[in-house]
C-alpha cells in the first residue's frame, strides 16, 4: 500500500520536512480487519519514519527548528543524518475492538525529508 493509492491530508509542509497524517487511513484498515485485538504495525518508505504524535503547527514547527539546528540544510547527507536522529521507522500502535489505542489527540504522522509528500507505507496488522 503506498499513500499515492490511499487518500492522506497533508499536516504541514515545512522547508525540508513534510508530514502527513495517516491516521484515518490506519483505523480505517484496522475496523475492517478479521481482528478484534493486536497490533498495527506502520512502516514508512527509505526517506521517511513513521512517528505517533499530536498534530499541531508548533509542534511542526519545532521540529523544523530543533533539525534545522542539529544538522544545518547545507550540511552533506543530511537526509541520513535526520534519519539516524530520529530513530526507526517503523512505530507499533495497538487496537482493541476494531480500534486504534491512541490518545485523544494523537495522530499517525509519517515525517519525509524531501517535499514530494509522496512516501510508501505498509501496515501489517496481527491479530
């Protein structure tokens, strides 16, 4: 499953960070699943991660600066250096009853480091 074939919404699109917001997506694909209980697991393409957070434009917004400070955007493979920084980028959410286990306001947000918005991502559901 790739997001160029599934409807995404667009979170924030910053200088050198993309986010998209999967959420809807993944609970979609997980109430129509045979299980009633398990874990959802979402992994993003090579030049992104997938990361659980609340979908906010300061939190965007810090993020871009707080990267932007650790590893400049003149800074040689610095794709692979944000990449390192931030870890896997593969993220467990469980379901219970058809339904994602997320706080009230956490969203599934896959961070991509190019401006095309266009990363894979697969969900492996097990029940």
């Amino acid at each position: 499953m790739t997001s160029v074939e599934i409807p995404y919404s667009i979170a924030a699109a910053l200088p050198s960070l993309a986010v998209l917001d999967i959420t809807n997506e993944v609970a979609h694909d997980v109430a129509r699943s045979p299980f009633g209980d398990g874990i959802a697991y979402v992994s993003s393409g090579e030049s992104a991660l997938v990361r659980i957070a609340e979908r906010e434009g300061g939190l965007f917004e810090d993020l871009e600066c707080f990267l932007e400070r650790l590893v400049p955007k003149e800074t040689t493979e610095r794709q692979r250096m944000l990449g390192f920084l931030l870890g896997p980028r593969t993220e467990q959410i469980p379901f219970s009853g058809g339904d994602l286990c997320l706080g009230r306001y956490q969203r599934i947000l896959i961070f991509s480091f190019d401006e095309s918005c266009r990363s894979d991502w697969t969900l492996t559901l097990l029940g």
